[in-house]
C-alpha cells in the first residue's frame, strides 16, 4: 500500500503563482527578486493556514534560483531549486521558534550567519511562530537583524504579531496576510478533487470553506476527511452530516414560519434542532447571518457579495421578495441583539425562543396594520 500524503502536502504550491488568496503579496515579493531589491528581513502575519510558511518558502527558493523565468518565479529545475525541493540545501534554514526558543538557539542562528552561502547568492533564515522566542532570544536576535552581512535574509512567519517586539517590527518588511476568500477556497478544491478523481457537489465544498473560517490548509484537511468518509463521490447531505453543520434548508424553512401566520411551527423546528445537538447560539448566528443574506438578495448591485452557490443565491432572492425589507432589517437587529447577550443569559433557550416570537409578532402587527389602512 502507497503511502498517504494529505492534501495539504500533496498540493503545497511551489511557485509564487500558485499561491492561493494572496496576490498583492505574491506580486510584491516576485518583483523585489526580479528588480533584486531584497530586504534584510521579512515579516509575514496573519491567521493560520493562510500561505505565510508556503510563501517564505517559495520565496526562499526563488533568491537562490539560477534561472528564474521572466515574472520572477523559481524554475524548479536548476541544482538550487532541486537541492531545496529535496530539503538538501546547505543555504536555506528553517527554524520552528515554537521548539527552539531559548537564548541558545538564537546564538547558535548568529553564529551560523557568519558562514558565507556554498555555491549561491544568499544564505536564508525561515523562522516559524517567530513570537514564541523568549525576551532574550529576541534580545541576542536583534543586533544581527540590526546589521547581518548581505548575504543573509531573514523571513519571519507569526500568527500573533502583537507580541513581537517594535524593535524587530522596525527592521522588517511587513507583510499582512489575509484570510482566503470562500470563492477561492472552492474554487481550489474543486481542482484538487478533479485531481484525486473525486466528484464533489459545489454546495458541499462551499459548506468546507466555510467551515475552514479563510484557511486553506483547514479545508483541505476537512477534505480529505469527507474522502474518508464518504468515499469518490461527496454530496451535501454527506458534508453536513460528516461535519455536523446546520443545514441551511432549517433556515429557509424557519424564515416562511417566522414571517407567517403561526409562530408555532418555527419554534417545533427550533426544538428539534436543538435535539440533534446544535448549539442554541451556533443557530441564532446562521439565523442571523440568513436574514443578512435575504437583505442583500433584494438588491441586484449586492448580490455578488454573497459567498454561496447559484442554486442557493435563487432561493434567497425568492424569498426575499416575499418578506418586506423593514421586517427582514428588525428581525436582523433581534438575532442580533439575541446573539449579543445569549452569554449573558440565563436561561438561554428562553432568550432565542423570545427573539424567534418578536420576530413573528412584527410580521403579523405590520399585516395587521397593513389591513386596517386597506379598509
């Protein structure tokens, strides 16, 4: 049997164009190694699974590469691109400051700098989760990030970039990472499904970059976890139930309660939600973040704010056109403000079942209203 290699392994990108969600910063970094005007240090931040590492990496490479082609990308082929694919390079060093934190491990780093590159341009330092070094360590790090000799990069990756030091902050290139849009996620596993031979509904992918909150390397590993589970073919009723997430049929279902006649029905459905182990608050923010979705529905110039399938995008705009917008902005402000205090409260069940009634009750006050006038 082969060995496994997860998806986020398998599909690393290895070129700066192959980089997903970060395009300014990839841009960026290929014309400072094509124009060679490198920085000493980088900073690279942002949340996790984002490309920080992967993009230290390529970039790494692409300092060192002989035969870069001509919109700065590294060629994968000349001896210092093969040496680092096959982490055999004597000029590119990788530090994890999460378990090499101390004061020794830093002076060990300086020392190593003072060793010119073999056979290349520069000699560079990638060190991960750069906020966990001790006082000290950044203390002993700062005088050779002050003056390094010019054959030695330093590219620094942290998730937390509070915690470093302004002193270090000062003396680097700082580069902002963002969280990758749900679009470019789907759009990403859809190709690595093609090429795995996998046949995934879109719905059931988006659920996954949703579930990732922006991070690439999530969802690939909530990927392959829906490969175990369901094998060649992923539907979205597999994905939710997989991955335990409300279907969003709830929502529509509980919105034609909430603004009819009856508000019954909404809270049986509310009940039996709860029985199958929701989370009372999880509900009340995809209620709220259904009603913020109908809202944009009802504007043609808004609608491609939505991060959802076309299937799902009809459906919303039908049923924004059954409920007034007035409604549709009070029963957003209510699950809001229910989602706000829910910690607060003590009774919880209570506080949503409250809001789902408020909700229902201005529907019918303003059809009441609206029938008086008509008479």
């Amino acid at each position: 049997m082969d060995n496994f290699i997860v998806s986020a392994r398998k599909y690393r990108p290895t070129t700066f164009h192959s980089v997903v969600g970060q395009e300014s910063i990839t841009s960026t970094l290929k014309n400072a190694v094509k124009t060679q005007q490198v920085a000493q240090a980088f900073l690279f931040c942002g949340p996790r699974g984002v490309g920080k590492t992967t993009c230290a990496r390529i970039f790494a490479k692409a300092l060192n590469c002989l035969n870069l082609t001509e919109d700065g990308e590294p060629c994968n082929e000349c001896e210092s691109c093969r040496s680092f694919n096959e982490s055999s390079s004597f000029n590119v060093f990788e530090l994890d400051a999460a378990s090499n934190n101390s004061v020794e491990d830093i002076r060990s780093l300086n020392n190593q700098v003072r060793i010119p590159p073999q056979g290349a341009r520069y000699k560079v330092y990638i060190i991960d989760e750069v906020h966990m070094l001790s006082g000290s360590a950044f203390n002993a790090f700062l005088k050779t990030l002050e003056e390094p000799p010019t054959y030695a990069k330093f590219i620094m990756a942290t998730t937390e970039k509070h915690k470093i030091l302004a002193t270090i902050l000062s003396r680097c290139q700082v580069y902002d990472f963002k969280r990758i849009q749900e679009n470019d996620i789907v759009r990403h596993l859809q190709y690595v499904a093609q090429q795995e031979g996998v046949v995934a509904e879109e719905e059931a992918l988006r659920v996954v970059a949703a579930k990732a909150d922006g991070g690439l390397r999530d969802a690939l590993s909530v990927f392959d976890q829906l490969v175990s589970f369901a094998g060649r073919n992923i539907t979205y009723k597999q994905t939710v139930e997989n991955l335990n997430v409300l279907d969003v049929d709830n929502y529509f279902n509980i919105c034609n309660n909430l603004f009819g006649d009856d508000v019954a029905p909404a809270l049986v459905l509310f009940d039996e939600i709860l029985g199958k182990g929701f989370d009372a608050q999880h509900f009340i923010a995809g209620l709220a973040s259904h009603f913020r979705n109908l809202l944009i529905s009802k504007n043609p110039g808004t609608v491609q704010l939505l991060e959802c399938s076309e299937n799902i995008k009809q459906r919303l705009a039908e049923q924004a056109q059954r409920v007034d917008k007035a409604l549709l902005l009070r029963a957003l402000d209510l699950a809001n403000q229910c989602d706000f205090n829910y910690k607060a409260s003590s009774n919880k069940r209570l506080s949503v079942e409250l809001c789902l009634m408020q909700i229902n009750y201005n529907y019918i006050y303003k059809k009441a209203r609206q029938s008086q006038v008509r008479k």
